[in-house]
C-alpha cells in the first residue's frame, strides 16, 4: 500500500528562499540571515515585505506558519493510515494511546508532510517520526549502498536508542535498519550498507566517511529526519549536516524534531523545510510538569561530602560534571566510598559506554557520572534524580540534562549544587529556562538533604564493577587436543604441496 501512496509533496511548488517566520506567511523573506537557500526542486521562490516577525522565546525563532491546513490529529493509532503490522507491533508493545506530538504529527507525515515539531525529551518524538518513516517505506526494497530513509542524530547513544526503539516495528514491514556511529567498526557498518539497508541511523561524521570511502550513497533517501538538530548545530555538525542534506532527493520529505529552537535551527528549516506542519508539545523554556527543580546552596569544603551522600541513595542517579578528568576523579572517589559508581564521557570506548549504559539501566550500577555526552539521547525507566554536582552555563543544558528524569509523564527532580561564587550566574540561568526552583541551603548529613534526595551515608567499603562474565560454550573433555581427521588431512594435503613446490 505505501509504494503508491499519494504524495501530496509533488503538487507543491518547491521555494527558492526560506519561508517566512512572521505573523503571515511569506511575510519576509529569508535572505536577511545569508544566502538565499539553494532551490530544492526548481519551484519559484514567495517574495513579500520585509517586517518584523514577532517575538519569539529568548534565543529562539519564532515557529513557521503553515500555508496547507495541517490534519487533524488523533486520538488512536488506529485511526491513522498505517500498515496493519506497525499497529500489531504497537499493541504488542504495550503502546495504545498517541502522545499529544504523535497524534499531531503523524496524520500529517503519513501524507508526505515535511513537519516541524518541538518536544520535550520523553515527550515521544521517536515514534512520531519513526512510524511515518517505516510506514512510507514499508514495502520497498533497497539497492546495496543506497538506503531509501536517513535518520540523523547528534551522538553515538542517541543513535543506539533510535535504533532500539524502531526495531521491533522494522521486523514487523521486513526493513533492515542499519546504525552508523563512530568508535564502532566502520568495515561491519559498511558491509550492512553494502548488503542493503532501507533506513540508516546515523551520526553525520560517520556517514560522510561511509560516502568518502563509496560505501554509501543518499541519491534514494525520500525520507530525511534530523533528531535533536539543536544540539548538532551546537556540537559543529551543521556544515557536515547541511553537506548531507544537499546529497537527498530534493523533492524527499524531511522532518526536524527537537527539544530546543535555536537560530541555528531556523537555517535549516529555512532551507530545507517545505510549507512544514508545526507542533510544539510545549516551548522548550520552561518546567515540566512533572518535575520538581531544586538549587542547593552548599559550602565548598562540604560540597563533595554532599556529592557523596547524595550518591550512597537508594535507587539510581545521574550526576553530572564539565570535564571528562572530574567525572573519573569522583567515579573513583564513589567507588572508594562503596557506591557502585560509573563514568560515562567522549574519552571512553563505543563498547565501554554500551557496557557503562546497559549495567545502569539494570541496576548494576546506581550511579553514572557523565559529562554533556549524556545529557541527551539516554532513555532509563524510573530515574527519579538529575543532579548538577557542575551548574551548566547554558539554559538548553540544563533542560536536556533535566530530561534525563521525568519522562513520558513520570515525576523526577532536578537538584543542582551552587557554591556562593555561582549563585548569581544560576539565577540568571533559571530565569533563561523559565524555571522557578525551589532554593534550599543544606550541609552534609541534615535532614534537609535527605528528604530533598534521599541522600545517606555510604558504607565506605570499597567496591569494584566488574563487567558479566559471558558463559563459554564447554568443550567435551574427549576432544580436547585432538584433531579432527579432515582438519588432519588438510594439513596434510598442504605439506604435500609445499614439498612438491620446494622441488
């Protein structure tokens, strides 16, 4: 059914200008912030006056208007025009009722729509996107090196979790995925390019060296999806990103969801985005519901202790810090105190930040130290507290970093340590996030703290994490040592052939 599914995209005309972000569209045109974007199809650009749009969230854009009345959204994936497998596969899933993103977007998306749309973490973008994706490609099948769906994403965690997300409803319309990250094999993720992929998952740095080295080629992608395109833009990535886009199909749907707006994003949705459905769930400055925000003012000298009495809780946490050197420097200090403790930053190994990762999500270890790195693209079930031991400098940091707790409509808190040196900057910086906390001045080992986060004493028996030890297949005693006979006729055969060739 989705091969010949009517695209409502080929009946529009393609612009050759960004869109205008005003109270009317076409109000102004783009090129007041650079170049005219490059036309995608040759379609005639929209001119209009130059005024001024209006006010937008500090540091953000004020969201496009859509010209094409968007479909009404839905209040059951049953109502949606999908494959009947995905809605198996939602049932099947335990995912009944749409989050407000996904009833919005998909009635939209499934059509062809490019989309818009503005979430917090949690809030269920993954599936927003990723359901129209599979279900416009169901059916299809890819040529080697030429994937037909590109997903991309600002980090190697986020890409493994897009992935976990969408495979089971892969499997379900038969589409390979294929993840394409760094610090991972590029030859394995190569020969899964090479073998065929209708949907890649991506990094942008990894797949420009797929395409440098002629391992893959995006000349087929109909379907585009930028996830968490604010912190791309934020991490250097949209030069590489913008490289990429250029190299789709140029009358493809793309879609952009993130938690955040930037002007950064504006470029893209400017040059990339057509006549787009919006949805915002919520604007991304601001307190979530569910989630309670603490500043705790502590004392220098008593600022680790507190640290460490907040880790020695019952039930996970996340701790965050600047640098790759303090986050091991505490993992070390929790692990000496008897707090099964684990570091997670850019230093560490693809494979060490899986195992890091899959021993927290099962309890293994209760608390990980993390730089940024993990600030998004980490889903764990009911983690209850974030906590900043390093205030961010950055607004959007710290909800991203927030987002860690508190998803899909679960309570969390949010606690952040400032020292008297820094609570003029945190004042500032919760003002930029639209966050009024709640400011409590705490002391190691006070009932305050404790009820704040649960923190007590830790045992201060050292402990260690040692990675499972995976069970080796047992090799039956009787064959131990011996040859086979064929592997012994070959030998055999070979030295033959080497006397015969000395002679």
């Amino acid at each position: 059914m989705n091969p010949t599914r009517t695209n409502v995209r080929s009946s529009r005309p393609r612009r050759t200008e960004g869109s205008a972000f005003g109270s009317t569209a076409g109000s102004r045109r783009g090129a007041r912030f650079g170049s005219p974007a490059p036309t995608r199809s040759g379609g005639t650009g929209r001119s209009g006056s130059h005024g001024r749009r209006p006010a937008a969230v500090r540091g953000e854009f004020a969201l496009p208007e859509t010209i094409t009345p968007a479909l009404p959204a839905v209040e059951a994936f049953a109502d949606l025009d999908m494959p009947a497998q995905l809605l198996a596969t939602l049932t099947a899933q335990g995912v009944s009722v749409p989050f407000p993103i996904q009833g919005a977007t998909l009635p939209n998306t499934l059509a062809g729509r490019d989309a818009l749309g503005r979430g917090r973490t949690g809030s269920g973008k993954t599936l927003a996107f990723g359901l129209a994706l599979l279900a416009r490609t169901a059916g299809q099948r890819a040529e080697p090196r030429q994937p037909l769906a590109l997903v991309l994403v600002p980090t190697r965690e986020l890409a493994q979790q897009v992935t976990d997300a969408l495979t089971p409803y892969a499997r379900s319309v038969r589409l390979r995925l294929a993840t394409v990250v760094g610090g991972m094999s590029i030859g394995r993720q190569a020969n899964a390019l090479r073998g065929g992929a209708e949907v890649v998952v991506a990094t942008p740095g990894r797949l420009k060296d797929l395409i440098d080295r002629g391992d893959c080629r995006l000349n087929q992608v109909a379907i585009t999806v930028l996830d968490e395109a604010d912190q791309m833009a934020d991490m250097g990535f949209m030069p590489q990103v913008t490289a990429l886009l250029d190299q789709v199909r140029p009358e493809g749907q793309r879609m952009l969801f993130s938690a955040t707006l930037d002007r950064n994003v504006d470029r893209l949705v400017r040059r990339y985005l057509t006549d787009p459905v919006v949805h915002s769930v919520d604007p991304s400055a601001g307190a979530v519901t569910t989630m309670e925000h603490h500043v705790l003012h502590v004392h220098g000298a008593d600022k680790h202790r507190t640290t460490t009495e907040i880790a020695a809780r019952e039930g996970r946490v996340i701790m965050f810090l600047d640098t790759k050197h303090a986050v091991d420097r505490l993992t070390r200090d929790l692990l000496n105190s008897g707090v099964r403790a684990a570091a997670l930053h850019g230093g560490k190994s693809q494979p060490q930040r899986t195992r890091t990762l899959a021993q927290f999500k099962t309890g293994h270890v209760t608390v990980l130290v993390a730089t940024n790195v993990a600030a998004r693209g980490i889903h764990v079930d009911d983690l209850d507290l974030v906590v900043n031991i390093d205030p961010p400098t950055d607004h959007k940091d710290y909800l991203h970093r927030g987002g860690r707790t508190a998803r899909a409509g679960e309570s969390g808190s949010v606690v952040t340590l400032v020292t008297p040196n820094q609570r003029r900057d945190m004042t500032r910086l919760m003002a930029a996030a639209g966050i009024v906390p709640q400011t409590t001045q705490v002391r190691s080992g006070e009932e305050a703290l404790s009820r704040i986060t649960g923190a007590q004493a830790p045992s201060g028996i050292p402990v260690t994490i040692t990675a499972p030890v995976p069970e080796r297949r047992q090799r039956s005693t009787s064959s131990r040592g011996r040859r086979s006979p064929a592997s012994a006729a070959r030998r055999m055969t070979a030295r033959q052939t080497s006397f015969d060739a000395a002679a």
